[in-house]
C-alpha cells in the first residue's frame, strides 16, 4: 500500500524526491559576516545563493533573518569534516536565524530513538516513512475527499471539470500554488503545475467569474486580499458545505478538500478581507 500524508496519496517517485530535498548531497547555511568568519566558513553574499524552488521551501528562506547575509555550501563530507563542535555552531546559528529544515530531537525521539543532538541534520536512513509522514504533515489538516459524496463531485464537474481529479494530490515540486489549483479545478490546463503569479490569476477571474457567490454551491472562489487589495489566498467551493484549495506554493502543501468553515478558519489572517466570486 502507498505511504499517504494528510489523507493523500503518495507516489514512490515523490517520495524519493521527498527525501532527496530533506536530506540533499549539498545543502545551504546562512551566516552574518562575523559568524562565517568565526567559524572559518567560506560562504557567499546571500544575494548570489541561487536556489531552486525546493531548497528555497524546504529552508524556509522566507523567513531567514536580514542580517544573515552570508550563505555557506556544505556537502554531506563537508560536514562530517566539520566535527561536532563547529556543528553544533553551525545549527544553532540556523536556529537564530530562522532557517527551515533543522530538526529538533524531541520531535521525532518516539521515532528515532538515540538521536545525538537536540537539533540535527536529515539523513537519507533517518527518513523512514513515518518519520515523512510527520515531517511534511505538520499538523496540517487532513484531506476530506472521501467524505464527499458522488452527488456533490457529479454536481460540481459541471463548472469544476477538474476538481475530483486534483483534489487528494500532492505538486510534484515547488511553486504549484493556491492561484494555479483554481485555475486547473476550473479547467485551465496545466495551471496546478505554475508558481501562478497575481496577473494572470487576476485577468482569469475577469474573465470566468462575476462578483458574489454562495459558499452552499459549486463555483464560488473565494478571495483574500490583504489592505492594498492584492490577492493573498483564492480557493473553491464544491457546495454541500465542501471547498477545495492548495494553502501554499510549498511541496509540502497538498491539494485538499475541507468543510468550508475549516478552510475559511485555516485561511483567515490578520488583515485580510474574504470576498466571493462565482464561476461562469
């Protein structure tokens, strides 16, 4: 049987990725000038540390700390050629500085028992499948497909030609987003697989949608917008009380189906405004 997550599916192939973007042969750390210094590290200006989509999710660059402007690579040897000490340096300053992907022991001590280190570093032999499981779920809310009933999904194809077929599915990277999950649920091909950008998202809402909606009926996209009116979050309603959306760009970040309320709740931040749309 298939290792799922959330409720979803998981393929082999993914699951292999998976492990690969957690526990990479080369991997980035971000230092200030004075602590690559110190540590004797040769590191980089941040600006010139070219990430792809995955490393940048899986370290949560996003939420880095300015001042850590430096970026150190270091290889699986490279590490190891560190020594415990300057390692354990080394991910304490990832802690200050709020990067991604830094486990801490007591997470995941019932599962891997004798780990050293109160944070540590993935390894390929460490990932098992419970250990995914509970890396990539993180408490996030698990995938109702099942609970929808055949009634719900045959009423919806009928705007939402795609949406049975997306709901319950992981990206096979980074990027797929919120904007592009609509877009694809609604019939636009190819749009599930695009880090799908405001404009284009925009001008498809000018043309498929009318402003106003019923959460109960199939079709309403739901819109976030934050104070300066640019749209933050967008998901949509099956009816029944049933909605659909992708909450982030991340690939831990599946393609789900929640009660409309749970969604509205998972959603809401500080901010934002919700306003509806119906599908045409």
């Amino acid at each position: 049987m298939s290792m799922r997550v959330l409720n979803v599916p998981v393929p082999d192939g993914l699951k292999a990725s998976w492990r690969g973007w957690l526990a990479p042969p080369r991997q980035p750390f971000f230092l200030t000038a004075r602590e690559a210094a110190s540590l004797a590290l040769p590191t980089l200006p941040r600006g010139e540390a070219h990430l792809t989509p995955e490393e940048r999710d899986t370290n949560a660059v996003w939420g880095i700390a300015g001042e850590a402007d430096r970026v150190g690579w270091l290889t699986t040897a490279d590490w190891s050629a560190l020594g415990p000490r300057l390692q354990g340096d080394v991910l304490r300053a990832q802690e200050r500085h709020r990067r991604g992907n830094v486990p801490r022991r007591c997470d995941f001590a019932d599962l891997l028992p004798g780990l050293p280190e109160a944070r540590f570093l993935w390894t390929p032999e460490l990932l098992t499948d419970a250990v995914l499981t509970r890396v990539v779920a993180n408490g996030g809310p698990a995938c109702q497909k099942s609970q929808v009933p055949r009634s719900v999904w045959a009423a919806a194809a009928t705007i939402l030609p795609r949406i049975r077929e997306l709901a319950g599915t992981f990206a096979l990277h980074s990027g797929a987003n919120c904007f592009g999950a609509v877009m694809g649920a609604a019939g636009v091909a190819g749009a599930e697989h695009q880090w799908m950008q405001r404009a284009p998202f925009e001008t498809f809402l000018t043309g498929r949608t009318r402003p106003g909606g019923n959460d109960a009926k199939p079709g309403t996209v739901l819109l976030w917008r934050s104070a300066d009116g640019l749209v933050q979050h967008a998901a949509v309603t099956l009816g029944a009380g049933w909605a659909f959306h992708k909450a982030s760009q991340v690939w831990t970040s599946p393609r789900v189906v929640l009660s409309v309320d749970a969604l509205k709740r998972t959603a809401r931040e500080r901010g934002r405004r919700l306003e509806r749309h119906h599908l045409i």
